[in-house]
C-alpha cells in the first residue's frame, strides 16, 4: 500500500525539514536573535518623550508629550495627563526650538501645525503624516493663533 503525504512531502523530506529548522535555530541562537523574532515588533516604540511646561505665569501646562511609532509604521503625537489653560483658537505644533515662548521662537529652524488642540484636559492623540522629518523638531507646543500666544512647550528627547 503506497502512502501519500500532503504536498508530495515523505518522511525523508520530514527530516531534511527538521534538520534545517535545527541548524536555522542554532544560527539564530548565535547571533542573538530570540526564537520567534520576525525583526518586526508587536509593540508602539517611544521615539521621543516630553514634559509640558507652561509658557509664562497665566498659561500653564503638565502632563507628557510622547511620539510613538505604532507597528504598521504610523507615528502619533499623544498627550497624557494633560492640562493647559483654557483659550481660543488653541493649536498643537511641533517646533524646532526646544521652549518656544512666542511666535518667533515657535517658528525658528522649523514649525509643523499638528492640528486643532482636541481639548485643554485629558489625553489625546494626534496622527503625524509619514513623510514628515522628525529630527527637525525639538518640542511640541500650544499657540494661540488668534492672539500669537504660547501656551506651554514640552522638548522632545530621544529616550
């Protein structure tokens, strides 16, 4: 009685399969690569992180700034315990300068308009567009657009 096995495999194929993985697995050991590891994580990364500061004694802000890279490649600006001073017309930037107090500090070496600041308490998240360069930014900020006010800054540093 002759034997089939499922995509024309037989048990001499079976063990060229085995020995293979084995030395696979063996040169993954050596080189430091845990078994399982796709080079690819599963898990956001923290590309840079912040603290928010208030930009003069009547507009203050707390909380963290953090940029994330989730793992399909998409990069977010979040917020967590956030607060800052309630105002008008209040957007988020990303700012070369790494404590931006008024517009021209804001706008110096390089400004990216994130958005429309989603609320003055709370955590929240922003998503950046792929092609932007991150390396020109030093911090992220809350202006007042109506007035040419800041709000508070946190700089951005690799962790």
């Amino acid at each position: 009685m002759n034997q089939r096995y499922a995509g024309g495999n037989s048990p001499s194929a079976a063990r060229l399969l085995v020995v293979i993985m084995a030395v696979g697995l063996s040169l993954a050991w050596r080189l430091g690569i845990p078994p399982g590891a796709s080079g690819q994580t599963t898990q956001p990364v923290t590309l840079a992180t912040g603290q928010w500061t208030g930009a003069d004694a009547g507009h203050q802000a707390q909380g963290k700034a953090i940029i994330v890279r989730l793992p399909d490649g998409r990069r977010f600006l979040r917020f967590e315990e956030f607060r800052v001073t309630n105002g008008p017309d209040l957007y988020v930037y990303l700012s070369g300068h790494r404590a931006p107090r008024n517009r021209a500090q804001l706008h110096e070496g390089a400004a990216f308009e994130v958005g429309v600041l989603k609320g003055n308490i709370g955590s929240q998240n922003y998503e950046l567009p792929a092609d932007l360069d991150l390396s020109k930014f030093r911090s992220a900020a809350i202006y007042c657009k109506r007035f040419s006010v800041m709000f508070g800054s946190a700089e951005l540093v690799s962790p």
